[in-house]
C-alpha cells in the first residue's frame, strides 16, 4: 500500500515519477554498450540540445553535490575562487565537496536580498583586492532557483552575465530546482542559461520525479574539455550510464519536467495563499517556485509535528520551509491548512483559558 503524501520536508523525499520509471523499464534487459556508449545516453544528450535549442556537451553524475563540485573543478584552478550567495548550497550543505574536488578553490560569499547576488556584490568582491597573496576570483555560482524560493528574471541574468563576463569570470547555474524556475518564469530555457551568459548549468532531476541523476550541462563546449575523466576519477562514470541518463529521455521527451515542475510550483502557491487567507505566520520570502517560507509560533510547528507532518524549521535564512513535490496533491495542502487552522485555533483557546485563570 502506498502511503499518503505527508510530507513538505523536501521534493527529495517525492517518489519516481511514472515517465521516469517507464522510460528505465524500457531498457531493464538486452546488453547494451558500456560507460555512456550506448542508445539512450545519446538520446538524451540529443533531447538536452533540443531542450536548450543549442549545441551543447551533456555529462550524467549521479548526485547534485557531484555536479557542482566536478563542474566548479572545472572552471577553478586551486588558486582561484568562486563568488557565491551565502546560502547557496555549495557553501552551506556540501560538506566541502567544491573545494576537495577543485583541489583548494575557495568559495568567496556575498549576501543578497531575497537569495539573489546583485550585480554591485558582484563587482564589489571581484575588485575589493587584486594581490596575488588572494585567491583570484575566477566563477560565479548562481542558484536557480534559489535556496529561499525565489527567481532570477531573464534580465537580471543577462545584466549579471554581461557583467561577469566583462570582468573575466566564468558562470555556474545549480539549477537543483531549474525546472520549477523556467515553470515560474514561463520562459524558453536558453533565456535563463546560455542566452544570459551562464557557461555551465547543473540540472537537477531527483527533485523533478527521477529517483536519482543530475545533468552538467556545458554551453561553452571547451570547459568541457576531459570532463569525462573527472567524472572517472570522482566515481561518477556509470558503467552501465543508460541507467543513468534513461530516466531522462521520459523527463524530457513529451515536456513532464515541465508539467511536474509547475504542478509542484502551484501546490506551493496554494499553501502559500492558503496560509495568508488564514492570517497564520509571516511569510518570510515570495513564493516564486516550489517551496514556501514561513514563520509560525512554537505551539504551531509542535502542534503540526503532533499530528504527522513532517518539514524543515532549521535551514534557510530561519522559520519553516514547506516544499512542494511533483506528486503532492492539492489535498495534501488542502489538508495541512485545515491542520495549521484547528492547531492554531487551540492555540487561541489555550491562552484565552490562561487568560481567565489569571483573573
């Protein structure tokens, strides 16, 4: 028996998506040639290049820490660095993993209103120094979207783009969540990536339905360069990649990374004005994507935890994040606001009781 969806702890928990898991079943038997060589790994490879509507290098990892770590070692020598928000993933949860696998690069981190960097950080940390005793900025690791749930719009990549470039830095996108991004923008995929200067795109498929895989999607073609061999050195060469890069070809092929993206991201809308029609907790950032960020009292985070939801109230910049998944029904949300409505009711009810004791 499957279990009922309770959970806004994080799209990571979701299940595998049915396209997915059909296009694996298509090829569970039969031999097929080794370590990317084979049918599906170029069907899919070719279904990026259609996606993007460009000519592109296409590699598989089998996690995002490893995309971004091995595409950052890409882009860095150990002497250099890597401007960042200060709550991007590759700064806060990776365990190190972009400085090991860029033998030292070091991360160089700016705040940001709203999870975004602004073009003025940017120039800011590239200029403060330009002696040889400071790692030399060479990359800026953009999150999209971000870790708050917010977007960055067409024109503000290409402004940060143009300025980057100008400024001999090269451009990473952890797109973890790229997917709920285009769906909130409804943009064509190059406006977001190589159209606004972005050199390298880490596309997330776990938290899009696949069970596990991500993409290094390369734009300018000679970063690229023996990025197979760091893929083999750091364990991420599949010998049997069509495991790998099949769930993709039913991710992309008929457009379901896009539908599941922005069923996710209207489930999270729909918490999102649920909560503000109940007046309950203060929003703490847009809704832009798939997740929603609140601040709720004490009583009420218990009093949910009690009756079996389950989400984070530790990461982010504070409060609650209530993520919303590909296979996260409008019941599901339609149920948790009922729940955040009767806690927070007895909440009210508890300290009207106090209230009349005390006089």
């Amino acid at each position: 028996m499957v279990p009922r969806p309770r959970n806004f702890a994080s799209d990571n928990n979701a299940g595998v998506c049915p396209e997915a898991w059909e296009a694996l079943e298509q090829c569970r038997s039969g031999h097929a040639a080794a370590y990317g060589n084979d049918e599906a790994t170029r069907v899919a490879c070719d279904l990026f290049r259609a996606v993007f509507e460009t000519d592109c290098e296409v590699f598989f990892t089998f996690n995002g820490t490893a995309a971004n770590s091995l595409a950052l070692a890409a882009l860095c020598q150990s002497y250099h660095s890597v401007i960042c928000h200060e709550l991007a993933h590759i700064e806060t949860d990776e365990c190190g993993a972009p400085e090991f696998f860029s033998a030292g690069a070091k991360l160089l981190t700016v705040s940001g209103e709203q999870g975004r960097i602004s073009p003025d950080a940017i120039e800011h940390t590239v200029h403060r120094r330009k002696d040889i005793h400071y790692p030399k900025p060479r990359a800026l690791s953009l999150t999209q979207a971000t870790e708050v749930g917010t977007v960055y719009r067409p024109d503000a990549l290409r402004e940060i783009g143009a300025l980057t470039h100008g400024l001999g830095l090269k451009v990473h996108m952890d797109g973890a969540r790229f997917a709920n991004a285009v769906a909130s923008l409804g943009c064509a995929p190059k406006d977001i990536t190589w159209r606004a200067g972005v050199d390298v795109l880490c596309f997330g498929g776990t938290k899009n339905g696949m069970m596990f895989g991500e993409a290094v999607v390369f734009f300018d073609k000679k970063l690229a360069a023996e990025f197979d061999y760091r893929c083999k050195q750091a364990g991420q060469l599949s010998s049997k990649m069509r495991y790998l890069s099949a769930p993709w070809i039913g991710l992309l092929k008929d457009g379901a990374w896009l539908r599941h993206a922005k069923h996710a991201n209207a489930c999270a809308r729909r918490l999102a004005d649920g909560l503000q029609e109940l007046g309950i907790g203060e929003a703490l950032f847009p809704t832009e994507a798939n997740s929603v960020f609140v601040r709720f009292d004490d009583r009420i985070i218990a009093g949910l935890y009690a009756r079996g939801w389950t989400f984070y109230d530790f990461i982010g910049a504070g409060g609650c994040r209530l993520m919303c998944a590909w296979d996260t029904r409008f019941e599901d949300v339609d149920a948790f606001l009922e729940d955040v409505k009767t806690v927070a009711s007895a909440n009210e009810d508890h300290r009207a009781n106090i209230e009349i004791m005390r006089h």
